[in-house]
C-alpha cells in the first residue's frame, strides 16, 4: 500500500514493488534524469535497485540505457 502524505516541499520515498513508502513527507519528488519535480499522485516510475523516481517511462528508459552501457 502505498503512504501518501501531504505536505510541501520535496518527499523522501523509499521505493518498493510495486508501491513504495514515504520517509519524509512531501508533495513532490525529482525525477533523476530531468530534475523535475514529480507529484506523488502522478508517481508511475522508479528503480527499486537504484533507488530513484523518474517522471515517465523514456527518463525510466535513459537511466536503464545508461545503467547497461556503464557496465560494459
């Protein structure tokens, strides 16, 4: 189940499959390839194993495509 909480100011989540839970209450988090803010209700896209958020599935995209090539 997924901890929402209201608030300004940036989230800190902890992110899970399938939900993820809130650490620090907030409105938003940043998406870790753009840098923009992400409202938590609108929050679709993460990596468990990285531990990030990102505002849609092609920034999800970039950072699995980064991830591979950093690993050659």
């Amino acid at each position: 189940m997924m901890n929402r909480a209201e608030g300004g100011g940036e989230a800190k989540l902890k992110y899970g499959t399938p939900d993820f839970q809130v650490v620090r209450p907030g409105a938003f988090v940043r998406c870790a390839v753009t840098g923009e803010e992400i409202p938590l209700d609108l929050l679709k896209y993460w990596s468990v194993e990285r531990q990030e958020a990102y505002r849609d599935a092609e920034a999800s995209y970039r950072r699995e495509a980064e991830a591979r090539a950093g690993k050659r």
